[in-house]
C-alpha cells in the first residue's frame, strides 16, 4: 500500500506556502496549501495530515490559535513552525504547543531553508513509521 504522505502548508503569504509545498513535494509529500487560516481547521480534520507546516503570524487566526486545533484533533501530528518575526515567537508558540500536549513541534526562521524542510519532514516520516512498526 503506497499512499502518499500528506502535508498541510498554512502560510498567509501565498509564493512562501507554494515554496514550502514545492520542498515537501520533492521529499515525497502530498502537500496541501492553505493561505486562509480561517479554513484552517475543517481542512485539517478532514485531510487527517501526516505533517503540518504552520505559518506563526497570520491575520484571522494565527498560528498559535490554529496550535489548538492541532492539539484536540490529532496531538501526536508533526508541526513546523515557521515565522519571519523573530525566534521568540516561534519559541512562545513552540512552549504553547507542549502545553497544550502536542508532542512533536520544531521551528524554523523564515526565510526557511530547504534543508529545515526536509530534516523535519524526514524526522516526521521515521518517527510515524516507529509508530507503525
């Protein structure tokens, strides 16, 4: 059975999310994009994602509220946490996540770099296998 590992991209800002999606893709993903937090949830809920790729700022609903939604569906989901505003923010919504029981949740400055991407999507993918096996 070879279905293909999804990702949700949530980025407001749409050439970042499509860059992201593009990096997931070549790692083996089945990236969704989504550049309105507001849809954030239901897709969420109903792609049952391997991975999330979050953005923290956004208008709507930011990252750290979508954190939430993240940690009542599905707390084991790898999260990364990106953000152009500077490490606290990513260390705040990081500290939150724990609190609020997700258990896998890493961060990246933006611009993020390939090498981020891959390194967390292929820590995602052997630790979902470790689970598996």
């Amino acid at each position: 059975m070879s279905l293909a590992r999804t990702v949700l991209v949530m980025d407001d800002n749409p050439d970042a999310a499509a860059a992201l999606a593009r990096v997931a893709g070549t790692v083996g993903y089945a990236p969704t994009v989504l550049t309105d937090s507001r849809h954030f949830a239901a897709t969420f809920r109903a792609l049952a994602p391997a991975a999330v790729i979050l953005d923290v700022m956004m208008p709507d609903q930011d990252g750290i509220e979508l954190l939430r939604d993240i940690a009542t569906a599905a707390p084991a989901t790898p999260v990364l946490l990106v953000t152009g505003h500077g490490e606290v923010w990513a260390r705040m919504a990081r500290d939150l996540g724990a609190i609020l029981g997700l258990t896998r949740v890493a961060m990246a400055a933006k611009p993020v770099s390939r090498a981020a991407v891959t390194a967390f999507l292929g820590t995602a993918v052997t630790d979902a296998e470790h689970c598996a096996g």
